[in-house]
C-alpha cells in the first residue's frame, strides 16, 4: 500500500489499546508501520537495483523485528534528546499519573506495526516475499488497490471521530479515563477486517467466473483477478493459455466474464538468443522472478544495431488505462552484452537511443 495508508493505520493500531500501556505508543507505531519501506533508499542505487531489493527483507518476517528495533532506538534518542531540552516537571497532589515510556512494550508495539505493514501490502496484487531468503517466493491476496479510498474513511474516522466526540464531552464536563480513541480505533479496524472479507469473497467469485469460460477454445491454464478501487465489483482479469494471456474485465456481481466484448489478447513470446540475453541481465531477472503474467517484446534498431527488449507484466495491463506500469527495459548490443536497463516509458527509451552516436560502436 501507499505510505499514508500505512500511517494511519498504524495510528489506529496504536490508539486500539496500546496508548494505555505506554507513553510515545502513537508515535512509534505510526513510524513502525511504514519503516519497512525503507528499502526504498536502494532505488538512489538505480531503478533496476531498487525494484530487485524493494520489498526485501525488511518486509519479512525475520526482517521486522530488526526494523521495529531500529525504530524503538530512534524513538528512544528522540526522546532522550528532547528530555534534556524539557525535562519532565515534577508530580504534584493534584498531578494525574503520568504515563512513562515502557520500551520493551515500545518494542512489541513497533513489531505489530511493522508486522501490519507485512498484512497490508499482502492484500494488493504487487505482492510480498514474507520468508525470503529461506523461501524466495512471491504471495498476494489481490483483493485491494494499492490506493483503496474505503480504507482512508475508516481509518479517518476512527482516529478523527473520538477527537470530535472528546471536545464535546469537555465542553460539557464529562471526566474522562486514560486516552481517547480506543472504541473509534477497533471499530475501524473491524470495519476493515469486513472490508477485506467482502473483497475476498467477490475475488473469488471472480476467479470462479473465469474458470468456467474457455479462451480461444482453450481450457485457461492459471488465472487471476486483480481489483479497481472503489467498484468492489469491477476486476481485470488475465487468463493464460498454452500461447497467450488474455486479458478480460469481469463483473463479479453477476458474475460476467467480458460482458462488454473489450478482451485483448497478448501472445507469448518465441524464444530467441536476444530474449535469453535479456532474461540473464540484473534486471530481467528481477522482473521474471516477481512478474506472474510476463510478456517480452524485442525492437530491432539498426543504426546502431540494438536490441531493445520490453518487459511488461500483463496483470497491471488494464484495459482502459494508458501504458502500463512498473514495464522494464533492457537494451543489447549487436553482441547481446548490455547496455542499459530500467523502468522508463517507450518513448523516453527511444528519445535516449535517438541520441546515441551511431560511430560509437565503430570505436574499439
């Protein structure tokens, strides 16, 4: 997920309970839930690296507990530091108990967080590897867009509601017991646990729907079904065949496979020494490994001679979006050795190519 939706909910996951046992719970939780994104840092190494690395192994679950620590040390010098600035005045009679940090309860809160983070990043189509490196494979649940809307307004309102509902209850002098937001915050978080199931439940019938259809006159080998934000009911569907990916919108409300005659086809790619080059380079086998629905396409140039060789994964190849994200590129030269890789548009690829000299492949 995108990282607001990451800090909200480790917000509410603080506010369900944790505030109460801990001083600096909020804030270190709301870190906590978005730090394992830090991976990110290794894009600065180049687009190819960061996708390689991203979602690596601070987004598994030996890599948590490791994140979680480091955040609990960065909240702690945080802390100490502005503690010194402002020390703490001393209780009076009249004083509430005050609250102090607890940080081994700091920790395990940071590795709920985190390990939240692991659950909401599950539930889109780019997926996790949650037991890399014992096991390198990708899991996803595909029931949510990267960006869900319905998640905002229920973590919203259960962290903005109780605020409002507090102000009243001071206006009007009701005494309240240790921090507010505890009911709002679980209310939310069940609301979206029923969000998810309901999901599921329509991924399904989905699923379902096409395979029952025949693509091509064929028997589809693997399909999948990946969702539109907000329409619970609308999903892009990819059907695989001995030859090609089909790429279908489904209805899961009725449940309709295609109903408005918009299929595309995409076919699989012969196999060729370019496309064996290009699959060996750093990043074609980084795409390969996480790519579930792969197409390759090779452009020839000829002056120079090069080889440039697109990777798509047709499971972002909505039907009525333009382009399609996360596409890769490698580019060869007349002796397959590489000589660039990354995630640009078709046109950035070939504006840059159009400004190679072409006497720089005579030059020894």
């Amino acid at each position: 997920m995108e990282p607001i939706t990451h800090f909200l909910y480790g917000a509410t996951l603080s506010r369900a309970g944790f505030t109460r046992k801990t001083a600096l719970a909020t804030v270190t939780m709301t870190l906590a839930a978005e730090a394992p994104d830090v991976d990110m840092l290794w894009y600065f190494k180049g687009s190819a690296v960061g996708f390689a690395h991203h979602r690596g192994f601070t987004h598994t679950v030996f890599g948590i507990p490791v994140v979680a620590a480091l955040v609990v040390a960065f909240v702690y010098i945080c802390n100490y530091l502005y503690r010194r600035w402002r020390p703490l005045k001393p209780l009076t009679e009249s004083s509430r108990p005050r609250l102090l940090p607890r940080w081994a309860v700091l920790y395990g809160a940071a590795c709920v967080a985190g390990y939240s983070h692991l659950l909401l990043d599950f539930t889109n189509s780019y997926g996790i590897r949650p037991l890399w490196p014992v096991l390198n494979r990708w899991f996803a649940w595909d029931i949510v867009d990267i960006i869900e809307p319905f998640l905002y307004v229920f973590l919203f309102a259960g962290l903005v509601l109780p605020a409002l509902f507090g102000l009243v209850n001071q206006e009007i002098g009701a005494r309240t017991r240790g921090p507010r937001g505890r009911g709002g915050a679980i209310t939310a978080l069940i609301l979206i646990a029923i969000f998810w199931g309901v999901r599921d439940y329509q991924h399904r019938r989905a699923i379902a729907a096409m395979e029952s259809v025949m693509f091509r006159d064929k028997i589809p080998t693997r399909v999948g079904a990946f969702p539109y934000e907000v329409n619970i009911f609308k999903w892009h569907g990819v059907a695989e065949t001995d030859q090609t990916y089909e790429s279908v919108m489904v209805n899961s409300s009725t449940p309709e496979v295609d109903p408005q005659g918009t299929a595309q086809s995409y076919y699989k790619p012969q196999d060729s020494e370019v496309i064996r080059a290009a699959k060996a380079s750093y990043l074609g086998g980084a795409f390969l490994d996480w790519a579930r629905f792969p197409i390759i396409e090779v452009e020839k140039r000829e002056a120079p001679v090069l080889y440039v060789v697109s990777f798509r994964d047709i499971r972002y190849a909505y039907p009525e979006r333009r382009g399609v994200p996360l596409s890769a590129y490698v580019v060869l030269d007349r002796n397959l050795q590489l000589l660039d890789q990354g995630f640009y548009s078709r046109n950035a690829i070939k504006n840059r190519l159009e400004s190679t000299n072409p006497e720089d492949e005579q030059k020894p």
